[in-house]
C-alpha cells in the first residue's frame, strides 16, 4: 500500500445520508449513532451536497435552531461529474484515482472529505484520514 494505490479500499461505498429537508438534529443524531464525520445531503437519490461535523458546529455556533433548520442550510452544496455526464463540480474524485492525487485535490480544496464516484454511480466518502492510513499501510 501506499501514495500510488487506488482509493476506492479507503472508501466509505456505505456513506450515511440525510435529506435535503432533514433538520440539523436529525443530520447530528445520524453522524452519532454511524460514528461519521460527514453525511451526503440527498435529494431522493441524489447527492447534492456534503455536510460535516465542521459545517454542523458552525451551524450551530451561529444560533441557528437545530430543530428547525434543514441540514442544506449548512452542508456545501455541490454536483456529482461522472463519466456519463458533467456538472458543476464539487470537490470529488473518482475511486480509481491514486492516494496522492486524492490528498492534492483536498489540500487545494482546503477540505477533509471527498466525495468519491465508483462504477455503477455509486457515491461515497473518503477522508484525509482515510487516505492517510492507506498511504502507510
């Protein structure tokens, strides 16, 4: 393992989502109970954002109602751009992509999670850590 291995073994392929219109309590009880630090945001079946423990504490900082506000008032909003078709890009990679070239796109994004695009149009997560795991492994 390391810098030049594929990604898609650090992916999280079962990445814990709440809809758009969920509440923030509902967005922090899930990232509790699946022990994540990011959610996909979907709408139906697609992804439309990401949200992070980081955006939920700078919600929450910021005096907005948990029980009221909808988790797509805090998540970063973005697209998926798969093989099949392009969109507006969100800070993403594909699973075939190496560890270094993951940890480059979230150094410049200044993020620590990527949303990950694998066969099929699956979606999933992977963090710095994740990646840097792989790189020692």
């Amino acid at each position: 393992m390391g810098m030049n291995d594929e990604i898609k073994s650090a992916v999280n392929w079962g990445t814990v989502s709440v809809d758009l219109d969920d509440s923030v309590r509902v967005a922090i009880e899930k990232m509790s109970v699946s022990r994540s630090a990011a959610l996909a945001v979907k709408m139906g079946d697609e992804v439309v954002g990401v949200l992070t423990d980081t955006d939920l504490l700078m919600c929450v900082s910021r005096g907005e109602d948990v029980d009221t506000t909808k988790a797509s008032r805090c998540m970063t909003p973005c697209e998926i751009i798969t093989t099949k078709r392009s969109k507006s890009p969100c800070v993403q990679i594909d699973a075939s992509q190496t560890v270094e070239n993951a940890l480059g796109v979230l150094n410049l994004a200044g993020v620590h999670h990527l949303l990950v695009s694998g066969e099929d149009d699956r979606v999933g997560l992977v963090s710095v850590v994740d990646l840097l795991k792989l790189a020692i492994a």
